[in-house]
C-alpha cells in the first residue's frame, strides 16, 4: 500500500523562494535546522514573506482538493445512514451463538477431564499388578536363592556352576525389587540382604581360592560372575584386603627399609616382585586386551594399599632434611612409579592411574619445595660467599693472568654454581622451573658483583715501571666477563638438554630468554673497555709534555742533527706497547686493535696539540730572530759589505732542527702505530699530525719511511 506522502505532492510555488519546498516533507524537519541551512539565502524578513507566499499557495491548493471531491464525501455520507440498524439487527443471533458454542467447550473439557481420570486408574493398576508380579518373582527368587546357596553353605568346596546360577537369579532378584520397593517389607528386605551377603561371601572364598591354586579358567569364571553383579570394587576391595594388605604390611615398614641392603631400592623391588608373584594371572585377563572388562587390580587394589602402607608406615622417605638422601630417594620413587606405569601399558589407564586422588597425595608428600630451597641456600651462598670477599691487591698482583680459564675466583664459582643446578644428583625435572630462575639469579648477581669490582680503589704503585694493579685488574675483568659471555650458549644448550620434554622449550626460546644477560655483559665489557683505554692514556699523556722541551735541547747548544726519536716518544708508547705484550692472548687481535686504536687516536689528538704549540713557538721565535737580523742589517749598510761562505749556508740551522727532531718522533709514532697493525686512518689526527710535520720541514714522511 501507497503511504499518503508516496500519494501527495506538495503543489509548485514561485521559483524565486529562498528555500526548497520538499524540505516540509522529511519526517526529520526541525525549524531550528530550516532557519540554520538557509541563513544564507536572505535575511529573516526575506525567509518571512517567502513562507507567507507559499501559505497562500497551500491554502489555494487545499481549496481546489475539496472541490475536486466533494462529490465522493457526499456519497459517503448517505451510504452510512441506516448502518446502526443493521448492526443491531445482527447482535442478537451472534451472542446466541457464542453462547452456544461456550456450552459445548464445556461439555467436552468434562468428558476429557473424565476420560483422564480413568486412563490414571488403569495406569495405577498396571503399576500395582506389575509390582505384584515382582512381588511375586523376588519370594520366587528368595526361595530360588535360598535352594541354591544352602547347599554350598553345607560343603566345604564351592560350586561354580551354582555360583553363576545363583549370580543370574540375584541379578533377577534385584531387578524385580526395584518394581515393588513399597510392598516389600523388613523380612523379605533383610532375607534379600542375606542372600546377598551370603553369595558374594562363598564367590569371595571362590575368588581365593583361585588365586591360591592359579586356576586361570576358575579365575576367569570368578572374575565372570562379580562382573555379572556389578561388583567388580568388591572384588577388588577382597584382593586388595587378603592378598595384597597382608604381604605389604611385612615388606612396607621402617624396619625392612632398615634391614633392606638396597635401602629403598630394595623395598620396591619387592613390592614390584608382588605383581609378578600374585598378580599375573589377574593382569592378563584383565589388561586391554584380556578376557575381561571392567578391572583394574593395579590401581584399585595394589597401589592404593602400597601408598597407604608407605605414607603410615615408611615416611622417614618423605624427609628433605637430608638433600642427597633425599634425592636418591625421590629418584628411586620416580623409577618406581615409571615401572608401575610400565605394567599398566594401556596410556588411558596410565592417565587415569596419575589421576587417582593417592597418587596426588603421594607426590604432594614428597616436599620438592623446601627440598629446592636447601639447594638454593647451598648454592646460592657459596657465590655470595665468593662475591662478600674483597679485592687483595697484594696478592691479585702475583695471580698469574690466562685468556683460557677465569681468573678470578668469583667467575669460577659463578659458573660452578650454574652447573650445580644442573648436576645429576642435584637437579630434578619437577623443579626445573626453579632452578632456571636460579640460573639467571646466578648470573644476575654475578653482573652485580662486577660493579662493585670495577668500583674497588686499588693502591697507586709509587714505581713508574710496577705495572698499575687497577690496568691488571680491569683487563682481567675484561677477560673473564668475555670468557663467561662465551660460555652462556653452553648454558643454553645445557639447560636445553634438561628441560622436561612436555615444555617443549627451542633454542631460540632461552637465547631470547638470555639476551638480557648477554647485553648487560656487553655493556660491562664497553665499559671496561673505556676505563682500560683512559688507563693507558693516563699513563701516557703525562709525557708528551716534554716534546715541549726540544727547542731548549737545540737552541744554542750545537747539537748534531736529529736522527733518533727522543726519550719522552719511547715512554709515550711504552705503556701501549707492555699492555699489547701482556695482554695480547688474553684479550685477542681484534679486541686488543681496538683498545690500542682508541688510546691512541686519544694520544694522537694530545700530541697534535703539543706538536702544534712547539712548531708555533719555534716560527715565532724564528720570525723575532728574522726581524732582529734585519734591523741590525740595515744599521750596518754603511760598512764594508761581507759574503756568506758555503759552509754558513749549509749549516742547519737551531730551528730546523727542532722541527726535524719532532718530524723524527712523528714517524717514530707512525711506525709503533703500525707494527701493531693499525691504518693511519683507524686513528683519528695522525694524517693531520703527519702533514702538520711535513709542511714544517717541508719534507714527506713517506719518503724517508
């Protein structure tokens, strides 16, 4: 159907309105949003009389609708006159008619409700003359029962036949006695309670003896018939009562574990060699594959008797005051359950065995916390022990310094601690958890200690050539931080290899794990690395210095011309050169080329700097010489004139030679650089430092090289 918008349209105004007539037609208009999108098409006044134009169009429009249908409204009108009438003439007839149709709806909801009643009769008689039937059948049974177990009760051998005959009627017994429970009374509930105490009595001394004789087709047929009673726990609850509590109550104590030559390792030996002795033929027709449903002796009868007895009778075992003890013990206890789970075979069954409320119970009592946490205080002591001692520097003076093992003691004893974690004899997969923490608190506190080893204020040496106890101990830092920077992939990979497989734990998994250890090292080791470096150019710098003192070794003093560096270079490298000697195999080419690189880009600068000043001066000193000769020239113009001799020439002068001699260091300074296998570029100013010389002798280095 057509809405009345779809059949009206609003008539057509004069084209010049200031707004769209289509907008009065959305059924969202609001005057507020009217007057706010067409604030720029006029002023209020404008939007005013444009509204009251197309009032007056509206208003003509609704005039001409009325018109156009009056007709229709007046033929309306006439056809509605009479209409009450025949409304009323019709009310009558249709409240007879309901009223009937009421009468009826009542009369068949009596009939129904009559028809339910009855049909509740019958069903209640049914049940009364079904439990009767029962009632019936259980005195039949009672009786059938009664026949069949009294004359077992008078023969000292059980019939098997008439065990399984008289199974099939207890079953029937209780089937009937379900069916008429309230009609049975307390005679016939006790004689039925009899029956049944009395049966499973002579099927309990059938089951033993059974087992007594290992008649397997005996056993079968026993196990048969408790099946068919739905008693398979009472026969496990018998086995486990006769036969299993009385052997484990002589071989679980603390008496036998005493008395036992293999210790724990021996009780179990015997509780395992129960299951071979009294339980073969149980297991084999009661295993997954076996003759028999519905059975499991191994958890239900052996090992809830075994838990019993070694929590009551043997929990000295349970001990951790002793760790190593107590570690055999537990390991005994795993190997144990393992060759338990072993004779289970079936996985379901090995699930269900690890889910039994005594098997929880008996690994909570085995207290693997505080167990962990006397390793903890065992471990963990002796590297605070190791980390609490301070410096000697007396004797760290004599220690002999290796690039292959730790040198000092702390490293040791932190990476013997690691390994301990994981030692046999010490680790346990069930706590793998905690001694992988350990392991990185091990390490943590380790970094930690090295701080406060790089902070240790050792004694100043008052003999310039005693090697600096601070350079020795900061290199041996560095060696041995580096040395266990290489052993933590072996950590990883041990740690890898201990890692319970249920963890599924990749390589990639701890490298990322140790990552933060191995940047910390790094950081450690740069560190060092610029505390090595400040060492060495402390040791250094103080002696360039004294290039500032080869002019005074020149001037007026005749000396021959330099062709040998003078004493201050070979005391500038020496410290670098006795730190390469020392400490090259235990730090490595490649680290040692950057130490040395870095110290001495710090002494090239330094140097630069003093061979700067001493050029400077010299060519102040020489251009005040000039000045001075040239005045005293021109005063004596007025004498006789006189000649240089070649020799005068020749003569090198006090300047040149100073600016030769410091030429002469320079290359003496390049060659050390390079013996040790360093670019001129490596280090930063010496390319300045080369041509700063060269232009003041105006003579290459390269050519007399």
């Amino acid at each position: 159907m057509a809405s009345a918008r779809d059949l009206f349209s609003l008539p057509a105004g004069p084209a010049d309105l200031c707004f769209d007539k289509n907008e009065f037609m959305k059924k969202t208009f609001s005057v507020d949003e009217f007057l706010h999108e067409n604030r720029n098409a006029g002023s209020l006044e404008i939007i005013r009389d444009d509204l009251g134009v197309y009032l007056k169009v509206l208003r003509s429009a609704m005039i001409e609708l009325i018109n156009q249908d009056y007709a229709d409204f007046v033929d309306l009108s006439a056809n509605l006159i009479g209409l009450d009438q025949q409304i009323n003439g019709i009310e009558t007839p249709l409240e007879k008619l309901r009223d009937e149709i009421m009468a009826v709806r009542e009369a068949l909801e009596g009939t129904m409700r009559e028809i339910s009643d009855c049909l509740e009769q019958k069903k209640a008689l049914r049940g009364y003359k079904k439990s009767l039937q029962s009632l019936g059948k259980v005195q039949d049974a009672l009786v059938k029962l009664e026949s069949l177990l009294n004359p077992i009760d008078g023969r000292d051998e059980v019939n098997p036949i008439l065990l399984e005959r008289a199974a099939l009627e207890s079953i029937q017994l209780q089937f009937n006695i379900k069916f008429c429970r309230d009609f049975l009374n307390n005679e016939q509930q006790q004689h039925s309670e009899q029956m049944k105490n009395s049966l499973l009595g002579q099927l309990k001394r059938y089951f033993l003896r059974t087992l007594k004789q290992n008649d397997d087709d005996g056993l079968e047929r026993c196990l048969r018939i408790y099946c068919t009673l739905d008693e398979c726990r009472t026969a496990e609850e018998v086995f486990k009562t006769e036969i299993v509590s009385p052997y484990m109550t002589r071989v679980v104590s603390e008496s036998s574990l005493q008395n036992s030559p293999q210790g724990l390792t021996g009780i179990y030996n015997q509780i395992l060699d129960f299951v071979s002795l009294h339980m073969k033929s149980l297991l084999t027709l009661t295993k997954k594959n076996g003759k028999v449903k519905g059975y499991n002796f191994i958890v239900n009868s052996f090992w809830t008797e075994v838990e019993r007895r070694m929590e009551t009778n043997m929990s000295s075992i349970f001990a951790p005051g002793n760790p190593e003890a107590f570690y055999q013990k537990y390991k005994c206890t795993l190997e144990f359950l393992e060759r338990i789970e072993l004779i289970i075979e079936d996985p379901a069954e090995i699930t269900g065995f690890k889910a039994h409320s005594q098997y929880k119970s008996f690994q909570v009592r085995w207290n693997l916390p505080v167990y962990f946490q006397i390793r903890f205080q065992e471990i963990g002591s002796n590297l605070e022990k190791a980390c609490s001692r301070e410096l000697d520097a007396a004797k760290f003076s004599t220690e002999q310094i290796s690039a292959s093992q730790f040198n000092l003691v702390q490293f040791s004893i932190a990476l013997t601690c690691i390994s301990n974690c994981w030692q046999d004899g010490i680790y346990l997969p069930q706590l793998f958890h905690r001694f992988f923490k350990l392991t990185l608190q091990l390490l943590s506190r380790t970094t930690s200690w090295i701080d406060t080893a790089i902070g240790f204020n050792f004694p100043i040496s008052s003999d310039p050539q005693t090697p600096s106890f601070k350079l020795k101990m900061l290199t041996t830092l560095f060696s041995d931080i580096n040395n266990l920077s290489k052993k933590i992939p072996q950590i990883v990979t041990l740690v890898l290899e201990k890692s319970p497989a249920s963890l599924a734990l990749t390589s990639s998994q701890l490298d990322e794990i140790f990552f933060d250890n191995r940047s910390i090292l790094t950081t450690k080791l740069n560190r060092l690395q610029t505390l090595i470096v400040q060492e060495l150019v402390q040791a250094s710098v103080p002696h360039i210095k004294q290039a500032s003192d080869i002019p005074r070794l020149y001037r007026k003093t005749n000396r021959d011309v330099p062709s040998r560096c003078c004493q201050y270079m070979e005391l500038m490298v020496q410290p670098s050169r006795e730190f390469r000697e020392q400490y090259h195999s235990m730090i490595g080419d490649e680290r040692l080329k950057e130490f040395l690189a870095n110290v001495f880009t710090s002494l090239t600068m330094n140097y630069y700097q003093a061979v700067d000043e001493v050029l400077t001066s010299v060519q102040k000193t020489e251009e005040s010489l000039r000045r001075l000769k040239n005045l005293r020239d021109r005063n004596a113009n007025s004498g006789p004139i006189t000649t240089t001799t070649g020799t005068d020439r020749t003569t090198m002068s006090d300047d040149d030679k100073i600016r030769l001699q410091l030429q002469v260091d320079v290359i003496h300074y390049v060659q050390e650089i390079e013996s040790i296998g360093l670019a001129r570029g490596e280090i930063e100013k010496l390319d300045e430092l080369t041509q700063l010389v060269e232009e003041a002798t105006k003579i290459r280095i390269g050519s007399r090289m």
